[in-house]
C-alpha cells in the first residue's frame, strides 16, 4: 500500500518529515482544505505534491510564477513524477498537447497561472474532470498575494473565490511564507476558506544571520561585504528604484562581480535572459527590484542584501526568505539610514490610497523601523510580529555584538527645539548644520547664527546627530514633509519637550567591529581531499544540468552534494540513504556518482 512517507522516501528521497508535514499531508489527502504558513525552504511544496500522488485524479497547482513553472515540473519529473503546466509562455499547439494529456490522465500535477485557470473554456473543461472524479485536489501557492493590504497583490488571486462554488468536492490547500495576522485574515476570507484547517509553523530560519548596517557609503559597504563574506557566491542586491538597480548593477560588475540587473522597466528578453543565468550559473548576483524574486526556488543563495528600506516587515521576511534554502548559513544583510525613512514615510504620505490604506502601511512601517532599531535580539522582535515567541538566538548582529544605548533625551530636546526655531521648513542635514554651528552660506542665508539653538550640539558628531534624527523619525517624534523633506514636530513630541517622557536611543556606531566570522561557503569549510571532490560532483552536476535544459539544483541540491562529499557512499544502497537522492534519481545517476566516488 503506498503511504505518504513511502512517497517522501521513494520518490522525493527523504527519510522522515518534517515539523506538521504529515499532519498537513494526512489531513489534504483525507479531503481537508487547508491553510498553510511556513517558512521558505520548510518544505511546502511536499504538502500538497505527496496529497496529490496519493489521491485519484490530477492536482491543479496555481501558481503566480510563469517564468519558474518550467523548473517547479522539471524538478518533479527529475524525481519520476508526471507533471506539466500551463500559461501563457507556451505556444498554442503545446499547450494543446497538455491540455488533451490532462484529459487523459497522463499528469500527476498540472500547473497554471491563474488568470489562465480562470478563462471560461478552462474552467468548464475543470468541471468536466471534477464531475468524472479526476481533480486530486486545488493548491493555491503564494496565497498572500490575494491580500489587498500586502506587498505582492495579485488582483486575478481575487477570482478564485469561485472554487468552492464550482467544485465543492475538491479540497483546497493555500500556502504561503508570509502572512501577518491581517493578512491571514484576508486569505481566508478571499479564497472562501472559512471551514479550513490552519497550519501555522515556525517562522524561524535558523541558518540565516540578520545583519542591519548604519548606512554611510552603502556601496563601498555592500562591496565590502560581498567581498570580505560571499565572493563568488550567488546572491539577491534589492534596491527600490530601477536607475538605482541599473547603477548598483554596473558598479558591482565593475568590480569584478557578475552582477546583473533585474526591474520591471527592462524588456522582457532581457529580464528572462537574466533570470535564467541567475538560476542556471553559480556564483550570479541578482542587482534586483522586488519585481524579482516570489517563488524563487534556487536553493543556494547565500545572501540577500538590502540597498534601502522594505515596506515593512513582511516583505523584508519574504525577501531575506530567498537566502539559504538548503538550510545551510546564509545572510541577510542592510544598510539603513536617516534617508530611508524620510523616503518610505513620504511615499506613504503621498500615496493615492485612502486614509485606512495609509495608516495599515505606516503602522507596518512602523513595525519594521523598530526591528531596525532595536536593542535586543533581531530574531525575537522578528518572529514576535508573526506572534511567534522565541529566545535570543545569538546569530543576528545584535546578539553577536550587542548594540549600547544611551539617555537621549536631553539631545532630542535640542534636536526638537532646533526643528522648532528654524521653522519647521527644513531637512534633517541643515537642523544639524545649525545644531553644530557651522558657518556655512545656508545658514547665513537664513540668519540662522542668531538662533539659541545654533551650536548648542556641538557635544555630538554629525554622524551621531544623524542617528538621533534617524531614530527620532522612526519614534514618530518627527515627521517629514511629503513635499520636499522639511522635518516638522508631532503630537508626539510634546511630553519629550515639557519633561515628561524620557528617551533611549542607540549609540551611533562610528566603527562597528565586524561580527564573529564563520564560514559563508560550503567549499571554504571542507577539507582540501573533500574540495576537490566537491569540485568533481558540481562539474558533473554543471553538465548534467546543461544536457537536461535545467539549472544545476533540479538535478541535486548543494546539500545533497555535500551529504555525498561528507559520507562517500560505496554502494546504490549507502547512495540511496543520501537525503535527496530517491528512486529515480538513483536509478539515472547512481553508478555515476559512484564511479565519481571511487
């Protein structure tokens, strides 16, 4: 009888579940719908791919990913499974030959965008099947992007409320990394999931260490990073504007690294072509906008940097949630200034969106701007937003390196003060001006020497001014004119100046000593015998890859190579015990590997 973890074993190649895998998997293939959060590279795509070998029929996986179905259904048919998709990319006669396939029953799982699921035609040819007991179940994947409050909103998500009216015996699995209580919400009431099971599992991603840097020269300090932790390894540069991507892009490949560029604004031969060198060569950093990155299956990408400031805390968990899927170390790196918060406040404050849509994103940047400042541990304040509790996990920066604090209050007073006395009608580089007591024309243009605020900070350096700004904006102490950046007084300044309310603030890092080392890359921690066997499997891996028309992971993951490396297998038996390595994967590469080995 085949079971779920005959499945795992056989076919997928692993030798136990994970977390509520089983319980998740049980429930589906009994007919259960179900809602399931869990982190990237926790495994959520075997919750509904081992439902779908276990119930009669074909699984229909929507998915909003075009461009990565192909390598979603080539790892699938790699490990022996019958699968196929279905969008728009495909020429009209090959999209035939699957859709006549489908009918037959030739597939297993089917994957398709949604506005390709939700045509009238493909709809009917739906319910033909389901009538006929030949739809295993629905899998919804990337189901936050039905949420109309979240970072990637898909508007034809919204149509697939019509699934429980037109196949009401079908379960349904909705599946997402990230997702907030609100968002949650949104889910389950935009996909009809009422009656659903929710699975929630840890947001915890243990192997990747949050580091967020005071900017000062963000690229010499990304080229220093990559330079000094991640040379020739393969990594995602987010910035928020396309000039910023482009330029990024070119000073990086100008150093020496392949760097290339990715945004919406590029024609879309080039984006593809990008992104296929991105997930088919080693060593490619992806200069990005996050028009690049949902669903992202290559497994090894060793850092996510950051250029300016997410959105808020659930883009910034699904963007660092792109580093080390293999669960080997990985990093997720930021530079975060005074700037960033001027900017992200402002394209809040001037956002066409009603006063509801403005106060949730202000509330969610609000929550982002205090995991950037906080004192404690960057991994507890991060699970805490998800209502998850943890303890400090001394792999973030402010566990390694505990930041120090200090009685701002008196600083934020002249700070307040000086705002307050130039008029409120400037930004925060010429209130520090004043504050220092520079003599400079623009402050004698305004006559600003004769304020009794000019000099009195003269016991803070200017980047120690600019961390108070920086934090006070945060505080909501401040807020930044839309218009052109003048800084002006809150409400919630007012306890601050009449005494009532004192403030702690981090101490501005002039030099910050670089955080414990430890090895960022799998070759750099192996022994020279194990390295130049590493080096054998990934040149064979390379080829194979290139004969198959697949990126390098579909064959086998790093993990998996490693597993080898580490073990040296001498039989198919000891081969087959290898995490990744099922059936089907033995029988095509078995004695290779073994002639490798030997």
């Amino acid at each position: 009888m085949t079971t779920a973890l005959s499945i795992l074993n056989d076919t997928f190649g692993y030798p136990a579940f994970r977390g509520r895998q089983a319980e998740i998997i049980g429930h589906v293939a009994r007919g259960g719908d179900a809602l399931v959060l869990m982190p990237t590279g926790g495994g959520k795509s075997l919750c509904y791919q081992i439902p779908a070998l276990l119930r009669p029929g074909t699984a229909i996986v929507v998915s909003p990913l075009i461009a990565l179905m192909h390598d979603q259904v080539s790892a699938l048919v790699e490990a022996g499974v019958r699968a196929a998709f279905l969008n728009s990319a495909l020429p009209f006669d090959e999209a035939d030959r699957v859709e006549r396939g489908f009918v037959r029953g030739d597939y297993d799982l089917l994957y398709v965008a949604p506005e390709r699921l939700m045509t009238p035609r493909f709809l009917e040819l739906l319910e033909r099947e389901a009538q006929a007991g030949r739809l295993a179940l629905f899998a919804i994947d990337e189901a936050h992007c039905v949420s109309q409050w979240g970072h990637d909103f898909r508007p034809e998500y919204l149509q697939l409320s019509v699934l429980p009216e037109r196949f009401p015996r079908v379960p349904r699995i909705a599946l997402t990394a990230t997702a907030d209580p609100a968002t949650r919400g949104e889910i389950v009431a935009n996909l009809r999931l009422e009656g659903a099971r929710i699975f929630v599992a840890s947001f915890d991603r243990p192997n990747i260490r949050y580091r967020i840097v005071e900017k000062t020269d963000a690229r010499a300090q990304l080229l220093a990073f990559l330079r000094g932790e991640h040379a020739d390894d393969a990594g995602i540069v987010y910035c928020l504007s396309r000039r910023k991507v482009e330029e990024t892009a070119a000073f990086l490949a100008a150093q020496g690294i392949r760097a290339l560029p990715y945004h919406a604004g590029m024609d879309a031969r080039s984006r593809s072509r990008n992104q296929e060198s991105f997930l088919r060569e080693d060593g490619v950093v992806m200069v990005a906008t996050i028009a690049f990155g949902m669903g992202i299956d290559k497994p090894d990408v060793r850092f996510v940097a950051h250029l300016d400031l997410p959105k808020s805390i659930e883009g910034y968990y699904q963007e660092t949630g792109r580093a080390g899927r293999d669960g080997l170390p990985a990093d997720a790196w930021m530079a975060y200034g005074l700037g960033d918060v001027v900017q992200q406040r402002r394209m809040i404050e001037e956002s066409d969106a009603d006063e509801r849509f403005k106060r949730a994103c202000a509330a969610r940047l609000d929550a982002l701007l205090g995991l950037c400042e906080t004192t404690a541990c960057r991994r507890q304040r991060l699970l805490g937003y998800f209502g998850e509790e943890s303890s400090p996990c001394g792999n973030c920066d402010t566990c390694l390196d505990p930041p120090q604090t200090w009685d701002g209050t008196e600083a934020v007073r002249k700070a307040l003060s000086c705002v307050y006395r130039t008029g409120q009608r400037f930004g925060a580089g010429h209130v520090i001006d004043v504050l220092l007591g520079k003599e400079n024309d623009r402050v004698r243009q305004w006559g600003h020497r004769a304020l009794s605020t000019f000099g009195i900070g003269s016991g803070l350096s200017e980047n120690e001014w600019r961390a108070v700004f920086r934090q006070m904006i945060a505080l909501g102490l401040l807020a930044a004119d839309p218009a052109h950046g003048a800084l002006r007084l809150t409400a919630a300044s007012r306890p601050v100046l009449r005494g009532e309310q004192k403030i702690a603030l981090r101490r501005a890092a002039e030099k910050r000593k670089a955080a414990a080392p430890r090895s960022r890359t799998v070759d750099a921690a192996l022994e020279a015998g194990e390295r130049a066997l590493w080096e054998r499997l990934r040149a064979w891996r390379a080829e194979t890859a290139r004969a198959h028309g697949v990126p390098a992971f579909v064959i086998l993951h790093d993990s998996t190579l490693l597993e080898i490396v580490r073990t040296r297998p001498r039989n198919a038996a000891q081969l087959r015990a290898i995490s990744g390595i099922g059936a089907r994967k033995l029988e095509n590469y078995g004695e290779t590997l073994l002639g490798i080995l030997s």
